[in-house]
C-alpha cells in the first residue's frame, strides 16, 4: 500500500556505448602511451554534438573538452564489422607549416592528381596525431554541415534545407591509423585537421549527464 506514496523518479539513463553519448555526458580515454599527455587518462565531457551530412549518408562529430579546456572531436567509424575511434584536433596556419611548410601543403590545392604528403617536422606535442607521411584518399567533395545532432530524427534533405556548404579533402596514413582532414568553407575559410584512429575499446567508464 506504501507503494502509492513513492515519488515516480524517472530511471537514470545507461550508457552502454559510446555511439550513445549526448551533450553533457562524460567518458574517459585509457591511460595509454598512444595519446599525448594532455589526452591519455583524461576524462572528457560532450559539450556539442554535430552532424556532416553526404549524399547517401551522415557523420556525426561529437565535440569534447577536457578539464583543462582542450577542445577534441570524435566520430565514432564503423568498417568490416569493426568499430574505431577517431579523435581529431584541429591545427592552426603556423602549425600547418611547422609540420608539412606552406609551399608542400599547397600542393594539395595545385595539383590535379591525389597528393602525397611527407611531414618534415613532428612537434612533441602532436606525435601520436601524426603519421609520417600521407596520401589523399579521394577526390575533393562537398558535404552539408549542421550544428545538430540529428541521430534521432530524420536528416533534411540534401542540398536543400539548412546546412552550410563544406569541400572536404581527406588523405590518410598507408595503414589508416591517422588522417588529415581539410575543410573549405564559403568565403574559403580553411580548416586543417589531424586525426588519430583508434579501436573503440579506448573509451572507457561512460558517465551520463543531464541529456534526455
């Protein structure tokens, strides 16, 4: 009978992979010499989730800090019935030319055929974001950027509601374990990206927030 004075709490949400994390949740990256010090060991918090809309598919791009304010993405790729983990930082104009200088980086633009890229200089702070050299993957191509997850609900249509242009240029690592991700953007701002792929295993101890 004491049953009818219960208070009806709602259940805490679980999170049972990381595919499942929302704005506010929280993960940690194990404690491995495969991340820089300033990730391995780290507990991140989701403060934004994205979505890169393509033709026939969509990525979504979870956006995290750290505690000491670093900002990293992660898009969670499924392949051959494997999952990974792919972080990725983004790297400024003086970096860019610290790693590959200008004048190689600009052939990625120059040239007609897929570039390949040798990296001339490792900084300590982005080794493991860094392979030694690199090949495009594919032609350069446009996808649909939205600062919205839409995981749970239907995508807009392509090319047709909301989204702000993006041309993408991809080149990875001969095994695939780094990337180097460019964006161009309307009015050709240009975004420049390393990524390091890891197996999804990495992320470790989910933490729910406050999202519904």
């Amino acid at each position: 009978m004491f049953n009818f004075f219960k208070s009806k709490k709602a259940p805490e949400r679980q999170l049972n992979h990381p595919s499942e994390l929302k704005k506010g949740d929280m993960f940690t990256v194990i404690d491995s010499f495969a991340y820089p010090s300033w990730l391995k060991g780290q507990t991140l918090r989701v403060t934004d989730v994205q979505t890169y809309q393509y033709q026939h598919r969509a990525d979504y791009e979870l956006v995290l800090e750290s505690d000491a304010g670093k900002v990293i993405f992660l898009q969670i790729e499924r392949s051959d019935g494997e999952e990974w983990a792919n972080f990725s930082i983004k790297i400024q104009r003086d970096e860019v030319d610290e790693i590959f200088t200008l004048d190689e980086f600009a052939r990625i633009f120059d040239e007609d055929d897929l570039t390949y890229l040798e990296v001339k200089n490792t900084p300590e702070r982005y080794m493991q974001f860094l392979a030694k050299s690199y090949q495009q993957s594919e032609s350069p191509f446009v996808c649909y950027f939205h600062n919205k997850d839409y995981r749970s609900q239907p995508l807009p249509r392509y090319e047709q509601e909301g989204g702000e242009p993006c041309e993408m240029i991809c080149l990875e690592s001969s095994d695939g374990s780094h990337g180097l991700n460019i964006e161009i953007w309307d009015g050709g701002e240009t975004e420049v990206s390393l990524t390091l792929t890891r197996p999804i295993t990495d992320i470790v101890d989910l933490f729910p927030g406050d999202a519904q």
